[in-house]
C-alpha cells in the first residue's frame, strides 16, 4: 500500500514540474528568439513480487526531462535599423560584462554611449570592424565600436566620366560648347572644372580644360589650363568616338590656394565596354550626365545591420560604407546550450566546439536586416500540454485519496 502512495506522490510531482515548463514557455510568447521546452516522461525501474516478472508493478515516474527545441521561429519586420535575425542554424556572438562567451537568437541590438553594439541587456555583440569598408573576417572576432558623430574622410576625385554630345549640325569655329564639372580636393573642399571645345573641322573638335585662377595659389586672374597642352578628338562617320583617341586625359591641378594636395584626374572618354561617353550628333551640344569618384567629408547619420550581418554607415552625404559584420556561431548538438538567462545560452561540457564565422557558410544561416525572430512556443500546443498535465494531476491525486480510504480501512478492521 505504502509503494502507491510513493508512486502517485512521484506522477504528482512530474505533473508539477511538467506544469512549470509549459508555464516558461508560456510565459515567454513574446520574447525574441526564445526557444521553447519539451518535456520528456520516463518511469522508474520496476519491482517484481516473487521474483516473477509478470507480476511486477513499476515504481512511478521520474523527474521529468526538460529539453530545449532550437527550432525556427517567425521573422518579424522591425523598424530598428540595427535588428537582426538569424533564418536557419547559428547564433549571435556576445560577450558578458566579465568577458564571458555567450550565444543567443534575439538580435535587437542597440548602441550604447560609448558606440559599443549591444543586446538589450548589455552584453557586446562580437563580429569584425571593416578598415576601408573591407571586412577581414579570418581573425578572433571582438567588439564592435561606433564612434557617434563619426567624421568619413573626403576622397580626392581620380577619375571623371562625362557623356557629352556635340553638335554636328554646325561646324567651324564658332561652333563651341562648355561642359562644367565638379571634383574635390584632398581636403575637401569643392572646384569647378570647365571643358571647352571648339570644332575645328567635320568629325575633328579640338578641346581644353580649365579651372578658375581663383583657386590656385597667388589668384590668379581668369581660367588656367589643367591639360600640359590643348587635345584634339576625332569622331567617326556615324557620330562615334573614334577609338584612335587617346584615353584617359591627363587632368593636373596643382597649386591649390586651400592647401590641398596636386592632382592628377583621369578624363575617361570611353565606359569600361570600349564605348565612347562622346557623341557628335545633329542634336543640340549637350552634358547629359557626369561622374567623379571623389567625395567629401560627411557625418555618420546612421547605423543599419543589412542583410547578412554587414553593418551600413550612412553619412551625411547619402554614402554608405561598409563599417563592420556581425559573426555568428554553428553549434553542432545546440540542446545540449545552458540558459543563461537574459536571452543568453553558455556551453555545456557536452557542447560540440561552436565554429564561428560569416553567415551562410559552413552551416551557419543567413542574418536578415531589419527584422527579429519571434518565440518558438506554439501557444495551442502549450494549452494542450496544460490539460493533460491537469488531468494526469487529477488523476494521480486521486490514487493517493483511494489508498489512504484503504488504509483507512485496513486500520478500522483492527480497531
């Protein structure tokens, strides 16, 4: 009588601790990337009345197990520019105050005021800083720093690009046409060069390139010359550039009165298929577009995670640069991760070795920008799980009330 009480106490308790993860999970519908648990019921060894199996009865049940499911859960879009989602295997990298690794799925990350990437609750998000917009993701990934109000440097204009037509329907030496074009210095700072070009015969302009005497040293007075000597382009029958025409044009601007450094820009008259930017048509002489390669300074404006885990600064100028990328880590066996609270999962000594490294190679899933991974807990099957733990309790409990209405019994037989 005395094993009956046992085993409805040990089904009792089962159903309690069964109870209190459905609850967990329940509890957690609406936290990112939390992982759900199952519970898995194991009985206890059985014990045999006269050494024969057949009439043996079982002990009860066993502390119930309790196992994480790392399986997907919904994205959802977020209107955080620094949210982050993994879609398939792996984990996000951070690290604890105390410089503990630690894994998680919730990517809602933030900056703190140091311009350190952070998870909600202050743990540093791990990946690698870009030097030059180039990320080299072969080294231990650290902490990833902003600096808010970040400065990008200017670029000095190496190349301009123009598409110009020149009309075909005049000719001699009246028949000229000016282009203006814009570049930056080494400092910044903007200039205006001009080309002016003048047809010297059918199918033949004779061209030059200019820059106000203002911007160079001493003020000097008028328009002076950036080319070592004025150019001729030919063009052929059909209005094309001929391709006898040398290319690119040396353009060198030197002795600028801001201090910035001489410049050699190359003129390109032709696109890297081999086609001509110069036209001669019988269309009014015309700059349809232009294209340099310098730009100025500009102010960080914004902080972005892309798809893939890169990292986008926006500056002030509407340029974006590639300033960082996230790692993530592939864990071969992930149920065998302690919770570590906080959305945070710390390796067991059963944990595989997590492999780290970029997203969507060597097992790892992709990182998507701009959106979070909901809960995996399935609230219908929770509320399922809920009703027959109930009435297992139910049940159980009333195998103790029985039993001891029969003790109750047996005591009152020998009174």
């Amino acid at each position: 009588m005395s094993s009956a009480f046992s085993i409805a106490l040990s089904a009792l308790q089962a159903d309690s601790d069964a109870i209190n993860v459905t609850g967990n999970n329940l509890a957690n519908l609406n936290t990112t990337g939390f992982k759900g648990s199952d519970v898995q019921f194991e009985d206890l060894i059985s014990e045999y009345m006269g050494g024969q199996a057949s009439g043996g009865f079982g002990m009860g049940v066993g502390a119930p197990l309790s196992e994480q499911v790392f399986s997907q859960g919904a994205l959802q879009a977020s209107n955080q520019p620094l949210a982050a989602a993994i879609q398939g295997d792996g984990f996000f990298v951070v690290q604890s105050a105390s410089g503990q690794q630690l894994f998680t799925r919730d990517g809602d990350f933030t900056l703190n005021a140091n311009g350190l990437l952070q998870t909600q609750t202050g743990e540093n998000v791990q990946g690698w800083m870009a030097v030059n917009g180039v990320v080299n993701a072969t080294g231990v990934p650290g902490n990833l720093v902003f600096q808010a109000g970040g400065i990008l440097p200017p670029v000095a204009t190496q190349n301009i690009t123009t598409h110009i037509n020149l009309d075909a329907a005049s000719t001699g030496a009246t028949n000229t046409f000016s282009a203006p074009i814009q570049i930056v210095d080494s400092l910044g700072n903007m200039h205006t060069l001009t080309i002016n070009f003048t047809q010297k015969a059918p199918n033949s302009w004779g061209y030059d390139v200019t820059i106000p005497g203002s911007d160079l040293t001493g003020g000097k007075t008028g328009n002076v010359s950036v080319l070592a000597s004025p150019g001729t382009l030919t063009f052929n029958t059909d209005g094309t550039l001929a391709s006898s025409n040398t290319s690119p044009v040396a353009l060198n601007v030197t002795g600028l009165a801001d201090g910035a450094a001489n410049m050699t820009i190359n003129w390109n008259l032709f696109d890297s298929s081999g086609n001509g930017t110069l036209t001669q048509f019988a269309q009014t002489s015309s700059l349809s577009s232009s294209k340099q390669d310098g730009s100025q300074a500009a102010q960080l404006s914004q902080l972005s995670i892309a798809n893939g885990g890169q990292i986008m600064a926006t500056y002030s100028n509407g340029q974006q640069v590639v300033a960082g990328q996230l790692a993530l880590a592939a864990i071969n066996n992930p149920g065998s991760l302690l919770n570590a609270g906080n959305n945070n999962f710390t390796v067991s000594g059963a944990t595989a070795t997590p492999a780290i490294g970029l997203p969507q190679s060597g097992g790892r899933g992709q990182v998507v920008g701009a959106s979070l991974e909901s809960s995996n807990v399935d609230m219908g099957a929770e509320f399922t799980h809920l009703i027959v733990y109930q009435s297992s309790y139910g049940a159980n409990s009333k195998v103790i009330t029985t039993a001891n209405t029969m003790s109750q019994d047996l005591l009152n037989l020998i009174q």
